[in-house]
C-alpha cells in the first residue's frame, strides 16, 4: 500500500497530557514498551524537555494513530517511539512523523538524526533505509540510574 492509495485522512501535532493513555496503548500495540521503561514517565520527561518535539498523529475522529518522540541535545537528533497503528501501516504515517521531527531537528540547528532499532526487527530497519537512513556498525552501550527520590 502507498499514502497515493490512501489520502491522509490524519493530521500531526504537538503532544499534550491528555494524550498519555492512547499513546501509551499505541505504543503497546506497536511492540515498543519494556518492562524496565516507565512509558508514562517517558513522555512526561520528553513532554517537559522538548515539547515541540513529541509529535502525535491524529484521525479526523481525534484517534491517535502515530507518534513519534524525537530529542536533540545540540550535537545530534535522535528519534524514538515511532508507532503508527498496525491497522493503518503503508499509509505514510510513519513516514510523516519521520520527516516533520526532521523538519523540526533541522530547524533548530541540528546537523545529523540518528535512532536505535533492535537488531532482530528487520522490516523496521528496511522502512529506515528506505527513508535514507544508513546503518552504522556501532555497539550501544548504557547506564541505568537509580531512581531519584521523590519521583
């Protein structure tokens, strides 16, 4: 299917609050939550960071279908959380949160978007390449906090 066959029947805005719980279940339904991450804690740390880079694709009807949670820390963008409704794949959802947090990366400054895709989830990685995105060979390494008091 391509967005041709499809016209956009969706429109992309900012996150708000009230977009947690549908998010959240679009994010479940994509396959993206783990159980060592707080989707709820997620957004609201993105949504309190860099509002205007956590974006939501909505339905005429106000279902969200997409979203995409993209950061920039003033060396390089990254994106996160791209979900669009398993339903609706192959109507260029993903492919329009992908390029306005890249229109708005750019905007602010930022020379070069990156994203992180499990290595077993190959039809992700072949939308990625289709979009121009390279493949690095890189090992990603990380560091837990403990939780801060009062959070």
């Amino acid at each position: 299917m391509n967005e041709s066959a499809h016209p956009r029947k969706y429109h992309l805005r900012e996150y708000v609050p009230a977009d947690a719980d549908p998010v959240i279940r679009l994010w479940e339904a994509c396959g993206l939550t783990r159980p060592w991450n707080d989707p709820r804690a997620d957004l609201a740390r993105a949504h309190a960071w860099q509002p205007d880079l956590l974006l939501v694709a909505v339905t005429l009807d106000g279902s969200i279908v997409g979203s995409v949670m993209a950061g920039y820390d003033g060396h390089r963008g990254w994106l996160y959380y791209l979900a669009s409704d398993p339903a609706r794949r192959g109507r260029g959802i993903g492919r329009a949160l992908v390029a306005e947090a890249e229109r708005r990366l750019a905007a602010a400054g930022c020379p070069k978007v990156q994203l992180m895709v499990r290595s077993d989830n190959a039809a992700v990685q072949g939308f990625y390449d289709s979009l121009g995105y390279e493949r690095s060979d890189v090992a990603v390494q990380g560091k837990r906090f403990p939780p801060v008091s009062g959070s």
